[in-house]
C-alpha cells in the first residue's frame, strides 16, 4: 500500500474511533431512553449495527492478510459500513434531530466513515481480496446480527432501528424490510467483486 493509502487508513481508523468515543459519552450522559441505567445504555450502544459495521471497519483497516477469515471480514467492514451510509441517508436521517457532540458523532459514524472506508478500498486496495467464495461468506455477519437482534428483541423488547421494530410491524413486515436490505448487500458484495477484479487488472496491466 502506498503511503497515501496508509496515511487514508489511519485516518479512516481515527474517524471511527473519534465516533465511537463520542457516542459512548453522549450516550452515557444521557437521562433519557429505552433503558433506564448508564450501563445499560452504554452497553446497548455495541447492539447497533452501524456501530458493529464501524467496528469491523476500523479493526480490519489497518491490515492486509490473506487468510479467508480476514478477507471476509475485510469484505464485511466495506460492505456493512456501506449499507451502513446508505440505510441511514435513504431511511434513518432526520428521524432525530441532533446537536452539538450528539450530532459529530452521528456524522462520523454514518457519513464520514461509510465515505472513507469505501472510498479508502476503492482507491488504495487491497487487491485481489475477494471472490465470489468470499462474497458469499460476507452474508453471514449480517444474517448473525439480525437473528441476535430479533432474538434479544424477544427478551427486552428493543429493537435498535423502526425497520425491524417487531413490536411495530410484525415479523411479517420486518422480514419483508430485512429482505432488501440484504438484496442491496448482495448486489454491494457482487458489484465490489467485480470492481476489485477489473481494478487488479489495471494495476497488474
């Protein structure tokens, strides 16, 4: 990797940390939500997909190994983090009205970092990461998230986002709702196979 792909790795590290940091403080300090105790609702904050996709981003960023455990996961940080921006620009934004550190957060863990990370693999790699084999094993992620999600919905009655809010819409309508957002993940992971396959070819040509 060039210098300017790491120096746009760490920066791209740095966002999602800085995001994460400050939304566990803002929530922490905050006297209002589903659940009642600071623990609870700092704890609550690492339920939420796009802190898990920032997560995965930030920890896999930095690196480069070609084990299929770390290219999935390497693959899962650019897609998650990509549905993640785009689920929140078309359905999420302006649900709430955010200010001050509230709002910083929320703009490093929903735009600044969908922005770095998809851009960061677009331009500086790695290459030659993924396949179609790879491409396949980033569903699971997702698939362990919303089960775990529906799962503890069950047992403490919250549901991180109105889209798959069970209590709300039913299972029916929620299934419905997770179908195609799991169509849009698909059609991302084909779309970046096949964008990493032709840009291999270039760099390689």
């Amino acid at each position: 990797m060039t210098m300017i792909g790491r120096v746009w790795s760490w920066v791209t590290a740095a966002a999602v940390l800085a995001g994460i940091v400050i939304q566990l403080f803002v929530t922490g300090n905050a006297t209002e939500g589903f659940f009642s105790t600071t623990p609870e609702r700092v704890l609550n904050v690492f339920a939420f997909f796009t802190i898990q996709s920032n997560i995965l981003l930030g920890a896999t960023v930095l690196l480069d190994r070609r084990s299929t455990l770390f290219k999935t996961l390497r693959l899962n940080g650019v897609l998650c983090i990509a549905v993640t921006g785009i689920v929140y620009h078309l359905v999420l934004a302006g649900l709430d009205e955010l200010s001050g550190w509230a709002a910083v957060a929320n703009f490093l863990l929903h735009t600044a970092t969908p922005l770095l990370g998809v851009l960061g693999w677009a331009l500086f790699g790695p290459r030659g990461r993924t396949d179609l084999r790879i491409a396949g094993w980033s569903i699971v992620f997702p698939l362990l998230w919303l089960a775990f999600t529906l799962i503890r919905g069950e047992f403490v009655g919250f549901y991180p986002y109105p889209f798959i809010d069970v209590n709300e819409h039913g299972y029916g309508q929620v299934l419905l709702n997770c179908l195609l957002v799991a169509v849009l993940f698909l059609a991302l992971a084909a779309a970046a196979t096949a964008l990493d396959r032709r840009l291999k070819k270039t760099v390689e040509g």
